[in-house]
C-alpha cells in the first residue's frame, strides 16, 4: 500500500493587527507530490503497465470539466491529519468561528486513469497532461491516492472560500493563498476538477479583492469616525474650560478621558495633535479652577477673622439687661454674619456653635426674666379683662354724653391696671380699641349732624328741590307740558344732591 501523501501545510492564523493598519501574509504552500514505498523512485508510485495490466485505461479523447459523478465513498472526508483539511482553524477574529467545510470525494475515475505503464494521466478542458507514474499498487489504488491529492487541495479551497463567506481572517492572506493554489493548479499532482478548481481559485482571488477594497473603505470611514468624535469631546472639553460649575465639569472632563481611550483606529500624528487640544483645554480648566478656589481660600481666611470679631461683640453683649436695645443689635449682628461668607471648613462650624452660645445666653436671660414678670402680669390681665366685659356694654346711641364718660372712667383705670403677659397685649387692646372706635364714630356722626354748615347746605338742597316741584305743577296747570317736564327734572336733581348730603350726616 502507499504511504500517505505528503500534505501542503496549513496557513497560520494571522496575528493581531498592528497600530499602523499593516497586516500579515500568511504563508502558503503547495501539495507535494507522494513518494510509493514499493518503486522506489521519487516519481509517483508506477503500476504495472501493457495490456491487460491492472491500470485504469481512461482514454485521451474522454470529455474534460464537471460531469456526472460516479459512485464513490459516501459522505464527505475530512482532510487527513496534516493535510490541508486537517484541523483547519479561523483565521483571526471574525463575527463567528468559520467550520472546516466537508468536501465530497470527487471520483477519480471522471477526471483521470493510469495506463498499462503506469503513467498517471488527469484530464483538462485542454486535454490530458501527464502528472506522474505509480508504480505502489493496482491503478484502483493509484486513482484513490490521487483523488484523494485532490480532495485536500479542493478543501483548502473551501477553507478559503468560507473565510470569505463569513468575513473571518485577512482577505490579503487569503488572496495570497488563493494566488499560490492558482499557480499550482497547472502542475498539481492530483485528479479531479482541475479547471473547476481553477474557477474557484479566480473566484476568491475576486472576492479577496473585494473584501479588501471594502475593508480599506470600512478603516477609512472608522478613522473618519474616530476623528470625528475625538474632534466633538475636544469641543465639549473647550467649552467646559470657561464653565463655573467646577464640580460637575471637572466629573466630565474625567469622564472624556475615559471616553476617549476608548476610541481607537487613528494615526498617531493625527491622534497626538487631537490630545494637545484636548490637553489645553482641560488644563485651562484646571488652572481657572485651582485660581478660584485659591481666591476662594483667601476669601475663607478673612471670613474667619471677620466672624471671630463678630464672635468677640456677640459675647460682650450677652451681659447685657438693656433687652430691646440689645435684641436689636444681636439682629445686626447675624446680618453681618451672613454678609461675611463662610469661612475654611474646618473651622466653619466651630465659629458658628461660639456665635450661637452668646446669642442664647442673652436671650436665655431675656426670656427668664420675660417669664417671671408675665406670671406677675397674669392679675392684670385678669383685671383688664373685667373692664372689657364694662367696656363693650357702652351704647352711644343711649346716650353719647355717658357713653364717652364710661369710657374715659375704663381708660383711666386701664392704665392703672399695669402691663400684662405679652402674648395677651394685642389681644386686649384690640378688644378696648374696638370699644372706642365705636364711641369715636358716634361723636363723628353726632357732629356732623349738629354742624350749622351742615344744616344750612341741607335746608338749601330741601328749599331748591321744593321750588322746582311748585314750577312743575304750575306749568303743567297752565298746559305748558314742557317747561313741567324741564321743572321736574331740576327737581329731581337737588333731591339727589339732598338725600347725598342728608347721607352724609348721617354716616
């Protein structure tokens, strides 16, 4: 038997694309041709030849290309370990793993023989073309061992024609392979479709062409984008260097450069010139930043030394008995201590709590000293309460004389009654309030009433609006309907004007 033919060895995976966008080739290698243990030659294996010897006579004039296929092994082989099927691998990343296709055995009896001599013949589009002798065994066993030389090289094809299909690998190192089994096709030791394979082989060559064209456009339009949105965060960088808002700016600028290595697929020099000008723009940011916040400190320092002289009169006021003149200038006080800012952090709070406890101690004392003299005030309040329940019984329209001395009899012992509890105060004087504005209006309205003026003006309205009514009727006597009419609307004027002023005193 034979032994198994030397195998072309499989294209290496191509290794990582480097930063420059050049990729490696991968190598290719053509078939070798096997070598029979049996003739001892270098030729492939020689069969026993003349007539009636065990070769396969196919004859020269037999139709070259495809054809019908005839029996042969069932299913599709795997190329053998070695052999350019064998362990067939993607080669470099891709959308998915590209599985080692299944080839179906092609019949050797279609596409070649081997003659009483044991010259191995395979047959073209171009007519038969001599490949070699076997001289190994039986010409059944010869055209099994070149079916199957053809069978490896038909699935190195495939190999390559599905890492097109799948868009795996490196279609230059694809092309190359496919360029160097083209080549070999015309001196390729094997049986089988040659010129199919040969088709096959310009087809991907095609295709690889394609594919590369169409990954220089997809690099260029990915470099196209990467610039581009290098160039958009280095706008939003520029426009955040003049932003005030130093928290949430300075989050983002972080957060571009995060954004920013992740965006990928530019040529240094253009890369390097995008950073500078993001660079500057941040760095301008950080400058504005660390200046605010240095004046911010200044501003902090002289804060403390504001507050800590505020401090200074708010404890010497919290001695003080003076409680209204003292109130008020502990108001002063805190409306300075919101116009001075705050101070450094670490000090902020303590100054605050100091400031807060001379407060509370003069306000401590001031409300002690309220509560013990509002318990005091409690009887007056009780006292003024009684002179309400006599004050609010006064009926000016009983008599304005005793209503006006009734009250002035309450008012003076209203005062002698003292103060009472401040939270009474408003109180009870509205309730007495209440009480004089009701005597006060009944002087108003009486005096009003009595004024000679007053009466003179109504008496005038009264004599007018009267006259006005004799001339109606005596003109209407005297049938002169018109000048009646013009009487009475004279008339009815000064009665308006009349009841108006009668209103008036009234009031």
């Amino acid at each position: 038997m034979p032994a198994a033919a030397p195998s072309p060895t499989e294209p290496s995976a191509p290794t990582d694309a480097p930063a420059t966008g050049e990729e490696p080739v991968e190598p290719t290698a053509a078939p070798t041709e096997p070598t029979s243990t049996e003739s001892g030659t270098t030729d492939a294996g020689r069969g026993p030849g003349g007539p009636g010897g065990r070769g396969h006579r196919g004859g020269p004039g037999r139709p070259a290309g495809p054809r019908g296929r005839g029996p042969g092994r069932p299913g599709g082989r795997p190329g053998r370990p070695g052999g350019p099927g064998a362990g067939a691998a993607p080669i470099g990343p891709g959308p998915g793993t590209v599985i080692e296709p299944i080839v179906e055995p092609v019949d050797p009896h279609l596409w070649g023989r081997i003659d009483e001599a044991g010259v191995v013949y395979v047959i073209t589009a171009a007519g038969e073309r001599a490949i070699g002798n076997w001289q190994a065994g039986d010409a059944e066993a010869g055209l099994a061992h070149f079916g199957r030389r053809y069978d490896d090289f038909s699935t190195e094809i495939a190999l390559l024609e599905a890492r097109l299909a799948s868009g795996s690998g490196d279609p230059k190192a694809t092309k190359q392979q496919a360029v160097a089994l083209r080549e070999s096709v015309d001196t390729l030791p094997a049986i089988g479709d040659l010129d199919g394979a040969a088709a096959r082989l310009e087809n991907v060559i095609g295709a690889a062409d394609l594919a590369i064209s169409g990954a220089s456009i997809a690099r260029t339009q990915a470099r196209a984008n990467a610039i581009k949105a290098k160039e958009a965060l280095c706008e939003e960088a520029e426009a955040l260097a003049d932003s005030t808002q130093w928290k949430t700016a300075g989050d983002r600028l972080k957060s571009i450069v995060d954004e920013w290595r992740a965006i990928r697929g530019i040529d240094r020099k253009t890369d390097d010139a995008l950073w500078k000008r993001f660079a500057k723009a941040r760095d301008t940011f950080t400058r504005r930043r660390g200046s605010h916040f240095a004046e911010l400190d200044k501003q902090r320092v002289a804060a403390k030394d504001a507050k800590e002289a505020l401090i200074a009169r708010a404890e010497a006021l919290s001695g003080g008995t003076d409680w209204g003149q003292t109130a008020a200038a502990y108001r002063t006080l805190m409306n300075e201590w919101k116009a001075v800012g705050r101070a450094p952090r670490d000090v902020e709070d303590a100054l605050w709590a100091r400031f807060r406890a001379a407060q509370e101690q003069f306000f401590s004392r001031r409300n002690e000293t309220f509560s013990a003299r509002d318990a005091e005030f409690g009887a007056n309040a009780e006292a003024k309460e009684k002179l309400l329940v006599e004050a609010e019984t006064i009926d000016p329209a009983k008599g304005l004389d005793q209503a006006k001395a009734a009250l002035r009899s309450i008012q003076e012992r209203w005062e002698a009654a003292g103060k009472v509890p401040r939270e009474r105060i408003r109180e009870l004087d509205g309730r007495l309030r209440a009480v004089e504005d009701k005597v006060r209006q009944a002087e108003e309205r009486h005096w009003r009433r009595t004024d000679p003026e007053t009466e003179a003006r109504v008496a005038q309205f009264r004599s007018r609006a009267e006259g006005f009514r004799a001339q109606a009727a005596k003109a209407r006597a005297a049938g002169d309907e018109r000048k009646a009419k013009d009487a009475e609307r004279q008339a009815e004027q000064w009665e308006e004007w009349l009841r108006a002023a009668e209103r008036a005193v009234d009031r």
